[in-house]
C-alpha cells in the first residue's frame, strides 16, 4: 500500500509558507479514508488556489491511487487546529 500521507507532505509542503504548521490526521470511517489537512490561515488559500484548482489537482493524483482496501480517499482542508 503507497504511503499516501508521505505523498501528502511531499506536494504541500513547498505550497506553503509555513510548512512546519502542516499537520495531516487520518480517520477511517466505513465508507472513506479521510486526510485532514490542518494548515495555517494564511496557507488555506495557496493550498486550495483560485477556482479550487491547486487542490482540485493534488486530490487528482491521491484518487488515482489505489487502496488496498475499498475504501475511498478523501481530502479534506482544515484551517483550525483542534
């Protein structure tokens, strides 16, 4: 199974300008594999671009990948850190 978390760090990282702030958490529910991104504010708009496209792009590659497991991939960007 490709390390999708690593994949994750390796695309957003150079996208933002606090990239010690990443923090990417995944929960498993029946139906998906969620990874949430947790960013700075200032990062949100880099990470989703105009008219959604940068991220738009980044869940293009992660989908294409396959789970060993039926579950779907999910995206999901988080601007607050709980």
């Amino acid at each position: 199974m490709p390390n999708i978390e690593t994949l994750l760090t390796t695309i957003v990282q150079p996208l933002i300008k606090f990239p010690d702030q990443l923090e990417i958490q995944i929960e498993e529910t029946d139906d998906f594999i969620e990874y949430h991104l947790h960013l700075n504010p200032e990062d949100i708009g880099r990470v989703i671009g105009r008219k959604g496209r940068v991220i738009r792009s980044i869940r293009t590659i992660i989908y294409s990948i396959r789970n060993a497991s039926d579950k779907r991939t999910k995206i999901i960007v988080n601007d607050d850190k709980e």
